[in-house]
C-alpha cells in the first residue's frame, strides 16, 4: 500500500480545522485569557488522533548539552 503524501501546510490546516470543528461542538468556560473545555474520553481520543498526526513534525523544546 503506498502511503499517501501531504504537504505540510496542508496537514496543519487540517489539525486546526478539525480540532476547532470539534471545539465548536463544546461550549467554553471563559477564565481569565483562556478557554477551557471538558470533554469526554472520546473526544479526547479525537484530540490525540489529530495529535498524533502532527507527532513527526514536533520538534524537541528542552535545551540540554
């Protein structure tokens, strides 16, 4: 089977259309500058899916020797 290529751009697009289209769904509680949102195991599992996607592109932030 031969893996499909998507630019980068285009993946990141995706993330945040589906991660807003599922935070839409969601009604926010507003605390100081941020929204919080509960969510149900399932939609967490769709948050980490669409996570996992980005997963290659994530670079490491930790500042060592």
């Amino acid at each position: 089977m031969e893996k499909e290529l998507i630019s980068k751009k285009d993946l990141l697009l995706y993330a945040k259309n589906a991660t807003q289209s599922i935070l839409n769904s969601l009604v926010a509680i507003k605390f100081i500058k941020a929204d919080l949102y509960i969510v149900s195991k399932d939609i967490y599992a769709k948050l980490v899916e669409i996570d996992s996607l980005l997963l290659p592109y994530k670079k490491d932030t930790r500042r060592t020797n």
